[in-house]
C-alpha cells in the first residue's frame, strides 16, 4: 500500500519520515502498553461504561421536524445509540477517539474544540443529574470531594483520548489495511458504511500523521516508566 502511494507528491512528506515507515512495527511493539494503559479497574476514578464500537453507523440521529416527516417517527431530540456487543469498562475517552476519527473528515476534525466541548456538556449533565446542594448534611470536605469528582481535567481527557486514536490506528491497519490499496479505497469511497479511515486516502493519511506524533510521546512515556522501574 503505502509503496504504491509514498511517491505521491501528496504524501511523500509523511512517508520521508522514518519513523512513519516503521509505524507497523512500532505499533506491534507498543500494543500491549496502549491495551494496559486503556484498561481501567472498574474502581478507577475514570473508568466507566463504554460502547466499545462507536461509529456513525451505530448512531440514529432525529430526524428535524418537517412537514413531510412520517407521523409514526419519534419527535425527541435525543440520539438513539444501538449494537452494545462490545460494551465493558474502560475510558469513555476511547469512545469519543473512534466516534470522531470513523466519522469526521480530517479538515472538520478539531480535537481539542470538541474535546472541550465534549467535557463542558459532560460536566453540565454532572449537575443536571447530582445536584450537590441537595444533601443539606454533607460537610465542606464532602462537597469538595464531590467537586473534584464530577470535575475531568482536558489533560487527562486528552491522553484518554490519544491512547484511544492509537487503539483504534491499530485495530484499523490489522483489520482493514492488510490488502488495502488505492483501488480498494476508491472502490469505497461512496459506501457511507465504511470508515473514512478506509475509503478516503486524505483521511488515512491524516490518521497515519496523528498516530506517528501520539506514538512518540507514548514511546518516551514508556522508556521513562521503564528507567523509573529500574531506579527503584
């Protein structure tokens, strides 16, 4: 694949990097570090039920009320999510990477706008649905615990996040791109039930782009546990 593309004055850039044309190799190397820091205890301060296969075609959005809207179709403003066969414990950060990475071009993805936006909405439902001065009997400290717990810090949220973009990076290229090609990413490009990441050679290559970048910091990240462990 990537010697059928690498000479495209498109791509070229990315793969003159080393570290892109060994990305497989790092990544068979890397995946039991990204799987361990993916899986939470179920007592994890982050840890929660996740859908573990969120994609657009997983998703049932509303359809906005119109005149012609059949009469028999639910009016609610909610989205309907369906397929739970995956669903377990883990960071809900990891749902969000494959939902935004399946389902978003590259030029209308940006992460850390809807990250933001992702964890305000999250923090707003937080109060919506566990009102803390509603417990007239807790003490100060109490309150403060409560506080903190409802409260997701972008960083961390950023490195669920990543973690989840590799994950998914993986699953991806031993899924999908063992005998992709540009003739098979062209023969897709028109069928909506198929990953982006798989039918449209920009969006491949964008995720390629983000992996190699998240990768490297998990590298170091695990070079520096590694030296802390032989400190000890």
């Amino acid at each position: 694949f990537a010697s059928e593309i690498e000479h495209d004055e498109n791509y070229s850039i990315l793969f003159d990097r080393p570290s892109v044309l060994d990305i497989g190799k790092r990544m068979q190397s890397m995946a039991r570090y990204i799987s361990n820091q993916l899986s939470p205890s179920s007592n994890d301060r982050y840890a929660t039920l996740v859908h573990g296969d969120l994609k657009a075609m997983n998703l049932f959005l509303p359809i906005a009320d119109t005149e012609t809207k059949p009469k028999n179709i639910h009016h609610g403003t909610d989205a309907m999510i369906i397929d739970f066969a995956s669903t377990g414990v883990g960071f809900g950060m990891s749902d969000i990477s494959m939902l935004l990475i399946h389902s978003m071009r590259p030029s209308e993805r940006n992460e850390e706008t809807l990250i933001s936006y992702y964890l305000g909405e999250l923090e707003h439902y937080y109060h919506l649905t566990r009102t803390i001065s509603s417990n007239v009997d807790a003490t100060k400290e109490e309150e403060q615990q409560q506080k903190q717990h409802c409260f997701f810090d972008k960083e961390i949220a950023m490195r669920h996040y990543r973690l989840g973009v590799v994950d998914y990076f993986r699953f991806v290229l031993g899924r999908f791109w063992k005998s992709a090609s540009p003739k098979t990413f062209n023969d897709k490009r028109e069928n909506k039930n198929v990953t982006f990441v798989n039918r449209d050679l920009d969006a491949a290559m964008a995720l390629i782009d983000i992996v190699d970048s998240y990768l490297l910091g998990f590298e170091a990240e695990k070079r520096h546990n590694e030296e802390e462990k032989l400190d000890r």
